[in-house]
C-alpha cells in the first residue's frame, strides 16, 4: 500500500458513521514486521493471559466444597461466587472490544489482565461469603475486556492466513486447556494450602502477563476512532446479564420457574430495544454501532461463530459430565479427575496440528466438517462407556474427541476472525465471545435439564424417607452418598445405573449435535475463509 493510498484510506475511513479519523505516529511498527523471535513472545503473551482466565474458574469449582465450610457459604452464596464472575463477563463482553478499538488493544489487554491480577488479591483477601461474591464480579470485569482484545490482537498482528491460523491454535489450546488443568492446580494448592491459594496464584501469572504486554506486544488502535455508544452499552449489558441469569436459573430451577422466566422475559424486551437503539444509530452519522452489521451479513464470520457455539454444545457431552462420572461413580478425587482429562486436550492438539494442512487443500467448509464427524465419533462410542469400562479405552475415545474439536474450532474461528478488519477488530471479536458466552450458557442449561431429566427418570427411591429421596434425586454424588449411609447396594446400584443412564443419553444427544455441525458446515460456510491481505493492514 503506497502512502498516497494509506492517506485516502484514513480519509475514507473518518468519513463513517460515528468515527474521526487517528493518524497518531507514536504506534509502533507495522505488525507484519515483527521479528520472528518476538512474534513468538507476542503469542505467548497473549496466550498466557487467556490460560490464566480459563484456569480460575475449573479451579473455583474444585474449591466450592472448602469455601462452604471456611466462609460458612450457603448453597445459594456458592452459586452467587460463580455466578457473579458469569454475570459481569456477560454483560461487559459486548462493549470490550471497542474500547480497544478506540483506546488502544495493547493498553486495554494490559488494564484487564491488572483488573484481573487485582480482582484475584481482592479475592483471596475475602473474610465472608459476601465479600468473595463481590471479589468474583470484580474480577469479571477483566475477563470480559481480557479475551476479545486478545482475540482481536491476533487478527491484527498476524494478519497472513497462515500464520494467523497457527496463532488461533494456540489460543483455542490455551482457552481449552483450562479444564484439566484446573482440577490438577487447584488439587495440588487445595491439599497444602489454604483456598485462597487458588487465587493468590493467578497473581505472578498476571504480573508476568502484564509486563510481556507492555514490553512484547505493539500499540494498535482503530484509525476511525469509533465513538461510543453509552446507551447501547448500558441496554445490551442488562439484556446478556438478564439473559444469562434467566438461563442459569432456568438450568437450576427448571424452565417452568416464575423467575427464570421473568428474566427471560426482561432480556427479549432488551434485547428488541438495542435492537431499536441500534438502527436508529444506524441511520445517524453520531455514533459507531456495537454491533457491525456488516459483519452479520458475512456468511464466514456468522455461520463460524455458530458453528464455534455448536462446538462448544457438542463438547459439554463430555466435560459437564464425565469428571462427574470419575467423582461420583468412580471415585476419583479433583486431582485424578484433572489428569484423566487430558487425553481430549492431548487430541486437540494433534487435531489443530493436522487440521491445517487439510484446510490449505480441501478449504475450510471441508475442514470444519471432518472436524466435527471425527468429534461425533469420539462422543459416539463414549456412549459405550460402561461402569467397569477401562480408562484406556476411555482415554481413546477423549483423544479422538479432541481432535474433531482442535480439527474444527481453529477453522471456524479462523473463518470468522478473517473477516475483521483492524478498524472494528475488537468489535467484531466481542461480538464472538458474547455469542459462545451466551450460547454456551444456553448449552449447559438445556444439556444439564436432559441429563436431570433422564437420571430422575430411572433412579429408585421406593422406601425411602422423602428427605433422602429428594437427595437421591438431587444429584447422583448424593444419590451415592445417601447409599452408603443407609448401607443399601441396590439403592447404589440404582443411582449408578441411572447415572450412567443419563450420561449415555447425554453423549448421544451431543454426537446428534456434532453430526449437525457437520451439515451446517457443508450447507453454509464457505468453501475457504477469507485471506486477509497483509498490506491492507498497515
């Protein structure tokens, strides 16, 4: 791009709606000019900060049990510490990418992961139930600006396909890898140290962080400098915050709960007004949109972050419910928990690995499509797993499922990300996370109801006291603990039975779901994702 056209494409650029033009010359060099050395460290950075999010929230459900008898923490407070964190995450999402466009994506990350690093001092320092709950919703404040400003970083500093495509591994891995890793982290703190340990060690990981941000990563900012919609922002948090609440609710209370649906409710109604708000805008010149609506008119970055969602569905199959079946029925602590998992991240990374060069020569549709069969294989003979089952056969099923998602979910996410420009990058990555936050959320409720539905369906609680069958039927891990302490081997073997039941169930439904992703995929996406032209981001 020659200077003449860089000057016509800023000009241009002031031009639209709600924006002014930035021509600051303190930013650093064009991105594609990085060092090979220190693009390594860039993606290390970012890919830290992104562990460090997943990490604290399998590490908080392993604490859960500590925390109610150290705080004195009832049922409803330990849902609040979790629930608060998903709150804020939720409603902060959608408007933490344009404040990166606008402010600048290297000095937001850096402000989110210190948010974060904060929030987690705040956290550990927390003497009551209440005070934590408070510590968590702080703490959701970072998470939210944290992941799409890094999602948008790696669309802007690594702009050519491939080496874009190598770096959405990486964060996919990294974003995933929390899971297993949790349990196995916050076992080992758990069993020589106090809980708050489980939040003191997100701190040396945040200064690290933070300080491979400021010294590794380029400033890069929107040349448009989009205003901002405060109205916007103020209805569209309330309208995810309602909706996730109705929704987590709903998965805890059933979807027939008066205030579950008074919340849904409340999020449709916000929702149909920021959709008001926004076309009104739309049509003024005042104010930059929170929601790009070229960007739902691109079939890439749409049906991709659909099928990224799809994905996520499909994958709850195996990750709400099998560390439940190492629990409850096999009795393995959080720790072995922990380790039994990562065959499926062992998968996702051989699957990323091979996923790349057949997306080079079959194209992108094809490649999102064998990953999501070969995923549907893996939670397909999950379905066979048994009681006495071997933790080999196990372990192969896990690893053939993580390949179909490290197969799948780069090039979806690749796909959708291609369509992002440096103008509205942090935007349009916002606008993914808020749609996997609010999908995954609507996964975990509905998937959760069926695999309620089915345990309660099949479990006996003939002559038992009714305070002890509501426990039975509560949960299969008080189904079993109620077994032992009436010392019944057919009650056990009635809650194991029927916990298997619904897990089978379960995986069942999620292969269907796999298998969709796969004619979705076929049917709607494009043959090849967008090449981003590098020089069209400078």
């Amino acid at each position: 791009m020659t200077n003449e056209q860089a000057a016509d494409t800023v000009s241009d650029s002031a031009a639209l709606p709600g924006a002014t033009a930035d021509t600051n010359e303190d930013e650093l060099s064009p991105p594609h000019q990085l060092s090979g050395t220190r693009r390594f460290g860039v993606l290390a950075a970012l890919c830290l900060a992104v562990l460090v999010v997943g990490l604290d929230t399998t590490v908080l459900n392993v604490a859960l049990p500590t925390l109610s008898v150290d705080l004195g923490a009832s049922t409803e407070q330990l849902q609040w510490i979790a629930n608060s964190y998903n709150l804020v995450l939720a409603a902060l999402l959608l408007p933490a990418g344009l404040l990166g466009d606008r402010f600048g994506r290297k000095k937001m990350l850096a402000i989110a992961v210190a948010l974060f690093g904060a929030g987690s001092v705040l956290c550990a320092l927390s003497g009551s139930a209440n005070q934590l709950i408070a510590a968590r919703a702080f703490l959701g404040i970072g998470a939210a600006l944290l992941v799409p400003v890094v999602m948008s970083l790696i669309a802007v500093l690594f702009p050519s396909e491939t080496e874009r495509k190598k770096a959405i591994n990486f964060f996919v891995v990294s974003n995933s890898i929390g899971l297993p890793l949790g349990p196995i982290v916050g076992g080992l703190l758990l069993e020589h140290f106090s809980w708050s340990s489980i939040f003191w060690i997100n701190v040396p990981v945040a200064i690290i962080a933070v300080t491979a941000v400021l010294t590794l990563i380029p400033e890069s900012r929107s040349a448009i400098r989009p205003t901002i919609d405060y109205l916007g922002i103020v209805v569209s948090s309330a309208a995810l915050a309602a909706l996730v609440y109705g929704v987590t609710l709903a998965g805890e209370k059933g979807w027939g709960d008066a205030s579950a649906i008074a919340f849904l409710l409340a999020a449709l109604v916000l929702l149909i007004v920021f959709g008001v708000i926004e076309g009104r805008f739309s049509r003024g010149k005042t104010t930059t949109l929170l929601v790009d609506t070229h960007l739902m008119r691109s079939k890439s970055f749409v049906w991709g972050t659909i099928l990224i969602t799809i994905a996520v569905f499909a994958m709850f199959g195996l990750l709400f419910t099998m560390p439940q079946f190492f629990q409850a029925v096999q009795g393995a602590d959080a720790l072995g928990t922990g380790l039994k998992l990562l065959p499926f991240i062992g998968g996702m990374v051989i699957g990323a690995k091979f996923a790349t060069p057949l997306d080079t020569a079959a194209g992108t549709r094809v490649t999102v499509a064998v990953g999501f069969v070969i995923l549907a294989i893996g939670l397909g003979m999950g379905t066979m797993t048994q009681v006495d089952s071997s933790y080999a056969y196990v372990a192969i099923w896990f690893a053939i499922a993580g390949a179909g998602a490290g197969f799948g979910m780069p090039s979806a996410m690749n796909a959708a990300l291609g369509e992002l420009d440096t103008d509205r990058a942090g935007a349009g990555s916002s606008l993914i996370q808020a749609m996997r936050q609010v999908g995954g959320t609507i996964g975990v409720a509905l998937l959760g109801t069926i695999l309620n539905a089915a345990y309660r369906g099949t479990v006996h609680t003939d002559g038992l006291p009714q305070v002890a069958a509501d426990a039975v039927r509560s949960s299969a891990a008080n189904g079993i603990a109620v077994a032992h302490k009436v010392n019944s081997p057919a009650l056990l073997d009635s809650v194991t039975a029927a916990f298997l039941d619904s897990v089978t169930t379960m995986l069942w439904v999620c292969t269907g779901i796999a298998i969709v992703g796969a004619v979705v995929s076929m049917v709607f996406m494009p043959k090849r994702a967008k090449a981003v032209d590098a020089d069209a981001l400078i």
